[in-house]
C-alpha cells in the first residue's frame, strides 16, 4: 500500500532556483528506482520561499529500500547543498484550517 508524503525543503541562502529545479527531478529519479507509485508530485512554495511537496511511495518497504540504496543517497546530498528539511509547523501556512501555498 502506498505511503504519501509531506516535506518541506527550506532553501540555503542563493540556492532557491538550485532546490526548484532539483525538486522538479526528485519523484522521476525515485519513480526510476522503482521507489515511488506513478501519481504525480504535488510541489508548491510557502511565502517564506519554503518548497512543500507531496508524493506517494510504492510502500513502507520502499521507503526502507531507499536508506540503502545508492541513487536516493546521491539524491540527498544533492538536497543538501540546497536545502534544509523543516518541519511542516515551522511554517506560517500551517497555523490556518486550509493552509494554502503558491502554485510552483
């Protein structure tokens, strides 16, 4: 059964193009490992510039096999040049019932 997740990418300072274009290839690259199910990434930003996207692994397995497997790990590291993950409360949207972010 399929996982869908939530996570939010805060850009380091002069990476904000670096983490928009490297979430665009995120879920295709997973997608290629055989990781994640064929429904489409959901990618939006908060107003502080945060990127927020949601996607659905094949399984709880999946998300497992990808702890160990070589292509996610480079997958990562590329985030971390760009990005810190934060959690989805940090940000201001969250407080409201429907939190509501820009179309990327």
């Amino acid at each position: 059964m399929g996982r869908i997740v939530i996570v939010a990418y805060k850009p380091k300072p002069g990476k904000a193009e670096a983490l928009k274009t490297l979430t665009k290839t995120h879920v295709p690259r997973l997608k290629a490992e055989g990781l994640v199910t064929d429904r489409e990434a959901i990618i939006m930003k908060a107003a502080d510039g945060t990127i927020v996207e949601v996607f659905e692994w094949l399984s709880a397995e999946a998300i497992k096999q990808a702890h160990s497997n070589p292509v996610v790990h480079q997958l990562w590291a590329e985030y971390a040049e760009v990005c810190d993950y934060v959690n989805l409360n940090s940000l201001a949207e969250a407080a409201n019932m429907f939190a509501e972010f820009n179309a990327m």
